[in-house]
C-alpha cells in the first residue's frame, strides 16, 4: 500500500510559556481543544537541539471547526530564543500561518474589539479568497482566510489551521518538492509582481515570486474531513538575501518551528522520501509515546531545510473523562472516521 496523507494535522509553535500560548489560541482562535498535554524529555530531535536531549512541555490541541491544530512547544530545560532579526517576506522557513474562518468581517471585527494587532485591511488573495493578516501575542503572523468548508457549525468563529506562507530560495526546487511528497501538485495561482493584498507585510510592497498550491487529490484516512483542504504559499523576494528564520536556532525555539501532516504507512513513505534524495532525518521507530497518544513520526528537510513532520497516529482520546481511547491500527487506513466520533472531541474543550 502507497502512502496516505490526510492532511495537515498541525502547525509547531514555539512559546516563552506553553500554558500563556494555549490559553491565548484557546481564546482567539478557538483552539481550545487538547489532544496531549505533556511535560518530557525531548530525547529524539537531537540534530535539531544541539545534539543533547532537552526538557520540554507541549500542548497539541485543535479546533472543533476543522483544519489542522497547533502544537504549543516551550523548552523548559533552556531559554527558548527568538530570532535575531525582524521576519519579513522571502526569508526562509515559515512565515505565516493560515487559519480559516466562516465570515471574515465579523472575524475581523471580533479580533480588532479583543486588540489582536492587524496587520492591513480585508483584502482578496489572488485567488479570489477574502482574507487579512494578524499577528498574536508573540509576533508570529498569521493569515485569516474566509471558507465555507467549516467541520462544525456550533462552535468558534474561526477554524484551525489550513496552510501555510513559506519563504524560498528556488520556486521550482520548492514546488516539485511539495508536489512529489506531499500531495500540492495544483498550482492555483503563481505570479511574478508587487502584491496589495501583501503591502501590510514587512517586505510586502517588494516585487515577489508567488505561488498558492493546494492538492487535486481529496485527502484520505482517518482525520481527513476534520483536516479538509489545505494549501502551500511559496514567496520569493526578487532581488533579495534570504535569511534563515532557524540558523544557529535550536527546533521549538520561538516561531514556527515545523508544520506536520497527519499520515498512514510510514514505511512507504520513508521509501519514497529516500527515492526523492529526501530521507528522513529523524525517526522515532515503530512506537512513541505521548502522554494519552501514541504513535510513530519523522521529519524531513524541504530544499531549503525548513522541518516537515510526519506522524502516523496509533491511538488517541477521544472521550477521555470516560476513557474511550480509539486504536486506529485496527481501522480500514483510507477511510475516515465518523463525522459523530469526531465530532465527540468537542467534549474536551477547555473553556473560560
């Protein structure tokens, strides 16, 4: 069997404090549900953490509404650092993070009366979405984006997390490698010039090399309608040197540390990386545990060496209070899961 992907299943977020960092994406962006919340040694990431294990406290939690959640990162064991300059458009790593909501005017609205810093007015993305950019409480920036593909009606007004803005060197390195991968073999838009709807953005009102992809394929597996839709931006800043967001930086230093995709059969998809001369540069083996869930991740490099995870999900809680714990292994891997199983995860919320 082929390698599935179901979709973005988070966005690694590096924090000051992880319990500050969930309770301010629980209240503003309606991330409010966790999945773990553990306190460990991070003993397996160490080509990325100076080749020493590191104490560490993470809170992988999700919105109700879909799209893909964060996973709120601190080192406990070091000062986490931030990086040594100001992040602007076609440096390299990630840059924003894209999260959908359901009526953008009323999002907007909502952010500008809780004072969460907007960045320019409610434009249109060359593909014609509604959109506006934001930063949160520690700086990093994130991307508003209008869409009715919304997995629960009854909830936060805004969803989780489905893309990402990522700073390259070469557009075609960057493109062939999320095609071939990962799944993004649509080019929705890709355009040479100076951008409006970007001109609020440090760099934005330089002339750049965009590309917007998204999948052809509808995602498959277990969380795959909860994850929905997804899309890659690619910047290029013409006529510019590139910085990388993470040298000399330690992974789940301040920022955006990685962005991960949910996935079934790691063995195939371990082979196909080494045949695309992208092997994985961390493996945890066949078995992680982490705190209530359980399973196996990976990591890879893309050309310009930002960190794309992957996990393979064993087992997950779903009504914890009464126990029930789910053992994906034992389902069918292509099809996904109950809407009315999923949606019983709202039953974890953290509220006020």
């Amino acid at each position: 069997m082929e390698y599935i992907i179901s979709g973005i299943q988070q966005l690694g977020v590096g924090v000051p404090n992880v319990h500050d960092g969930f309770g301010w994406y629980r209240k503003h962006f309606g991330i409010d549900i966790p999945i773990l919340n553990e306190a460990s040694e991070a003993n397996l990431m160490l080509p990325y953490t100076g080749n020493k294990p590191h104490q560490r406290h993470a809170i992988l939690a999700i919105s109700g509404r879909g799209g893909g959640g964060l996973e709120i990162w601190q080192y406990t064991s070091r000062v986490p650092q931030p990086c040594s300059f100001n992040i602007e458009l076609g440096d390299l790593g990630i840059l924003i993070g894209k999260i959908k909501t359901e009526n953008i005017s009323k999002t907007l609205g909502i952010f500008n009366n809780k004072g969460i810093k907007i960045l320019g007015e409610i434009s249109q993305n060359p593909i014609g979405q509604k959109h506006f950019y934001c930063q949160d409480v520690f700086g990093n920036m994130f991307e508003v984006i209008e869409s009715k593909e919304m997995f629960n009606s009854s909830l936060h007004e805004t969803g989780g997390v489905i893309g990402a803005v990522l700073g390259v060197s070469n557009i075609e390195k960057s493109k062939k490698f999320y095609a071939d991968i990962l799944g993004y073999d649509k080019v929705l838009h890709e355009e040479e010039s100076v951008f409006s709807d970007l001109e609020a953005l440090p760099s934005g009102k330089s002339k750049c090399h965009r590309v917007l992809l998204t999948h052809s394929k509808g995602r498959q597996g277990s969380f795959s309608t909860m994850l929905g839709t997804s899309y890659i931006e690619l910047i290029k800043i013409e006529n510019k040197t590139p910085r990388k967001i993470f040298e000399n930086r330690f992974w789940g230093d301040l920022g955006f540390i990685h962005l991960c995709f949910d996935i079934k059969n790691m063995d195939a998809l371990r082979k196909a990386c080494q045949q695309a001369n992208t092997p994985f540069t961390v493996d945890s083996g066949t078995h992680f545990e982490m705190g209530d869930a359980a399973g196996h991740f990976s990591y890879i490099e893309d050309p310009d060496g930002t960190l794309i995870e992957f996990v393979e999900t064993f087992k997950i809680p779903i009504l914890k209070k009464l126990g029930w714990y789910l053992d994906l292994r034992k389902r069918n891997p292509q099809k996904p899961l109950p809407n009315w199983m999923l949606k019983t995860l709202r039953f974890s919320r953290v509220k006020d």
